[in-house]
C-alpha cells in the first residue's frame, strides 16, 4: 500500500431527522440521515410515507383520473381492434 493516499478513519457521529444520533467510523466527521432505525417503518411497525418533495401528492393529482383503460373500453371495440386473419 501507498503511503498517504488514503483518508483518515476517524470517529463520526451520525444524525438524524428525527433527533436521534449514534457514533460511528467513517472519513467524514458529521453525516446526516433522514431516516435512522429508530424511525424507519420497517424497525418501528408503523406506516409513515416520507413525502420530501411533494412526490406522492403529484402522482395521485397526475393519475387521478386514468383508473384502468382496458376496463374502460367496451368489449366490441377490443374485438374491432384486433387484425383480421
């Protein structure tokens, strides 16, 4: 291995949105998360969307209306668009 081309490992503490921190190795002194352990649905049981963005609210207004085209469509004009053999 070279000498001096690699980062210094040193204690790091970690922070996350929802106030909890714990320490660490990294390169880095300070890392922050959105989501820990101590929030993460998976670990805690309960459902919970983090929604940054607005992402959810915008597909739900995007595809509000689409529902399901081919349950839409009648049946004679599934038959009238498939080619005569």
């Amino acid at each position: 291995m070279k000498d001096g081309i690699h980062p210094d490992y040193i204690n790091t503490v970690v922070r996350c949105g929802c106030g909890n921190t714990f320490a660490t190795r990294s390169t880095v002194p300070e890392i922050k998360v959105d989501i820990c352990n101590v929030c993460h649905p998976f670990f805690t049981g309960k459902l919970k969307f983090v929604d940054t963005a607005g992402r959810i609210e915008k597909f739900k207004s995007k595809f509000a209306g689409a529902g399901y085209a081919s349950l839409k469509r009648k049946k004679g004009a599934v038959a009238a668009e498939a080619p005569a053999s």
